[in-house]
C-alpha cells in the first residue's frame, strides 16, 4: 500500500487507550466499552494462529506490539530453606511454567466500504 493511501485513512483512525473505547454522550458521563481481545494460550494456540493468519491475508496493515515480561513469583511460590526437596522441584517448575520472555500483540486492520475494521 503506498503511503499516500495509508495518508487518506488516517481520519478515521481514533486514538485509543488501553484498549477501550469510550462513547461520547452528553455531560461528564461516559460509558466504557471493552474491547474484545484475544488471549493466546498453550490450549487455543493452533485455532488462534488459524484466526490470525486468516486476517493477515484479508489486511490492509498491522499493528504490532510486543513487550518483554518476566516472571513474578509471589512469596509463597520462591524456593525457602525450609522446603523440601519436592516442595523446592514443584515451585520451580511453577515458575518455569508462567515465566514469558515476551509477549506480542498484533492487530490487522482491514477496510470494507469505506469502514475500517480492526481485528484485535
């Protein structure tokens, strides 16, 4: 896509926050409406990345995001002198299990009509 096609779309981009969007009505009040966000885990893995790959195909461009994490063990999950060997193995290998080196965001957006759609 040249740059002075992705140029025209950019009206009708919103700036968005935190992945919400926020309807204006009349007053101070305002309804907060969630978006929805797929979360990506060891079991939906293989229907997600069927998802994904089915609306890269359809986009007009992504958005990508990614953001490295550690693990954060609570104080009852680190290993203490006073475990037992077993006790010590399992607290690990929980640890071990949650800890992500990275996690990565994608959005494709594509356009029908003259909406543009966005595939979070």
């Amino acid at each position: 896509m040249v740059l002075a096609e992705m140029a025209s779309w950019y009206p009708l981009l919103q700036r968005r926050y935190l992945c919400t969007k926020i309807s204006k009505t009349t007053s101070s009040v305002h309804h907060h409406n969630r978006w929805t966000i797929k979360q990506v885990t060891k079991s939906n893995f293989p229907d997600s990345l069927e998802d994904i790959k089915s609306h890269l195909r359809d986009s007009r461009f992504v958005a990508v995001s990614m953001q490295t994490t550690g693990s954060y063990s609570s104080p009852w999950h680190r290993v203490l002198p006073v475990d037992t060997s077993e006790t010590a193995y399992l607290k690990a290998k929980y640890a071990a299990e949650r800890f992500q080196i990275l996690q990565f965001a994608v959005c494709p957006f594509s356009v029908r009509a003259s909406k543009l759609i966005a595939h979070p």
